[in-house]
C-alpha cells in the first residue's frame, strides 16, 4: 500500500496535496449497489479494518 501512496504522490500534485491533509473519514461498514445489465442490483458490503500500530486515530 504504501508503495501506492508513494507513486500516486509523485503522479500527481493534487493526490499529494489531499494526502498531506489527511482529511480521512472511516465508516466502520458501508454497502455499495451497483445495477448491471442482465443482472440487476448487486450489493456489496465493504467493512473498513484498522490497524492500531500503523493508522491514525
């Protein structure tokens, strides 16, 4: 991950500028819904996990 954050920095200015901010908000769970043609609704939970040595609060 960290060698993203990294080249997504370099790639760009705006991406580096948000970052420095670090305006972050969790959400301990959301559920993203997709419709797809042929299918219909598809709905995906997406838990957020933190890790307490390495996150900031």
């Amino acid at each position: 991950m960290q060698d993203l954050v990294t080249e997504l920095r370099a790639d760009s200015t705006d991406f580096a500028r948000l970052r420095q901010r670090h305006h972050v908000q969790t959400q301990p769970v959301i559920t993203e819904t997709s419709r797809r043609p042929g299918v219909g609704s598809i709905a995906v939970d997406c838990d957020t996990l933190l890790l307490p040595d390495h996150d900031r609060p």
